[in-house]
C-alpha cells in the first residue's frame, strides 16, 4: 500500500517539494522491490480473508450494496492491491490507484497470475481529477494515510470521499496509536534504523472519526481491531519464528487497542 508521498506539497517551496518527491520515491521503490513468492502471496490472502477486518468489510459491503458483483470500487495507494484482489475474486469492478511505477507493475503481476481483471492508474492520491471523482461505489485503502501529515490529512480522507458516486462507501485501514505492542515494534526498528516505511503517523480513533466528518461523510463508524495479531507478529513471531495460533482471535481490548482502526464512511444519495 503507498502512500503519494511522492506528490508535491502546494504550500511548500519548490526545492523542498523536490527532495519531498526523491525520499518518498526511494523509500517505496525500496519496499516493492522485494516481492513475496507465490506460495507467501496465498498465504497473505487466506490471512486476510480469516481476518476480524475482512468480516467486518464484508458485512457493511453486504449491507449496504447487496452484493460484491459489479461494484466499481478503487483502492487509493493501491500497492500490489490487497483488498482490491479479494473484491475482485467476488466480481467487483476494481480500479488500483499508485504513484508508485513499481507498486503498479507488481500489482499488474499479481493480477495477473490470479486470472483478475483490473484497471491500473498512476495517479496522486492528493488530486481528485486523477483519482476520477464520482465514479465509484466504494474506495478504499490500507496502511496509506498515515504517511501525511498536518492538514494533509484530512486532503487524503476527503480524496476518497470525493472518488464516489452518491450511496457510495469508503473504508480506510490505518494503525492505531493506541496499540502499545504496535508502538514499541515502530520505535524499536527505528532506534536499530530498520525501520522501513519511511514518516509513518498512526491515527487514533478521534483523530480519524473526526476528520472523515472533517472531510463530508454523512455517516461515519470506526473499529478497533487485531490487538492480539500485532503481539504475535511483531513480538511473538520475532522471538519464537512461528506466529502463534491465537494471533488471529479477537479481543475484548481490540476496541481501544486493537493494531489497526478500520474507518468506514458513507455519502448519502442525492436528493432529486
């Protein structure tokens, strides 16, 4: 998932925007460089699909639309598209969005190893004209909004706001600042400078709940979820190189710690 960091900052003086550009293009061509075998690739997805954060998605896709088949959906800093594989496999018509060339090539990849068909755009996920305004029935992100800052934050909620169609459904999946395991991960590899995502805020529930109101959704719900994931990956996994079998429950302190905070938004149906 990548952020557009690589978009220059309009209030910022020419030079800084470019070395902006530079560092953020390094830190995720760095990341997509190294992509997981196929065998790792399924496992990610089945992951995904056992997870709490896809019941949920599902559930309120479900709800609101009735069905997955024939959605137009986007996902924003796409990446290799995560969650745009699994609408995709249930008959979504999906769109991946990445300023990243080597994000979209290895999504291309991935998409085509599954059979899946989708629509690969380079575009700045802080322009609305090059994410198609109006379009879609859902955008969606994971793990992209944390790398903005200050106003910048609100910009990028507002941009997935601004991609739908009237009715239309925005989920966004950031990390938590609640989650302490999550934290000492983040501030451990950074002491040890292994720390591989370049500038990474995580929101708190507030902060996210509040801006997506900020930004003009209609209705707004957030979830805390994956308390016991983040303590087994970051944690558990380091120590033992096994992820333990209880990483995947849900917990009772998922709702304040949970390692990640699922958003879903919606924009009510225009009156006519």
């Amino acid at each position: 998932m990548t952020p557009t960091t690589c978009a220059a900052r309009a209030n910022a003086p020419e030079t800084k925007a470019r070395s902006t550009h530079a560092v953020g293009e390094a830190v995720w061509n760095r990341v997509w460089k190294h992509q997981p075998s196929n065998a790792k690739d399924e496992a990610l997805l089945g992951r995904e699909l056992a997870s709490h954060r896809w019941r949920v998605v599902v559930d309120r896709v479900l709800s609101s639309f009735g069905t997955f088949q024939g959605l137009r959906t986007i996902e924003l800093g796409a990446g290799r598209g995560d969650l745009s594989v699994l609408f995709a496999q249930r008959g979504a018509d999906v769109t991946l969005l990445d300023c990243n060339e080597s994000a979209l090539s290895a999504a291309k990849k991935r998409f085509a190893g599954l059979g899946l068909d989708a629509r690969f755009v380079k575009g700045d996920l802080t322009n609305e004209r090059a994410a198609q305004p109006n379009q879609f029935d859902v955008s969606l992100s994971a793990g992209v909004i944390e790398h903005f800052k200050g106003a910048d934050r609100t910009t990028v909620i507002r941009t997935h706001r601004e991609v739908l169609a009237p009715g239309g459904m925005t989920i966004i999946s950031v990390p938590n600042a609640w989650c302490v395991p999550y934290r000492l991960w983040k501030a451990y590899l950074g002491l040890r400078g292994w720390w591989p995502y370049g500038m990474e805020i995580p929101y708190s529930k507030g902060e996210i709940t509040q801006r997506a109101r900020d930004a003009g959704f209609d209705r707004v719900e957030t979830h805390g979820l994956h308390l016991l994931q983040s303590v087994g990956d970051h944690w558990v996994k380091r120590l033992t190189n096994k992820s333990p079998r209880w990483a995947n429950r849900s917990c009772m302190l998922d709702r304040w710690m949970g390692s990640i905070l699922l958003m879903i938004g919606w924009i009510h149906h225009k009156e006519t």
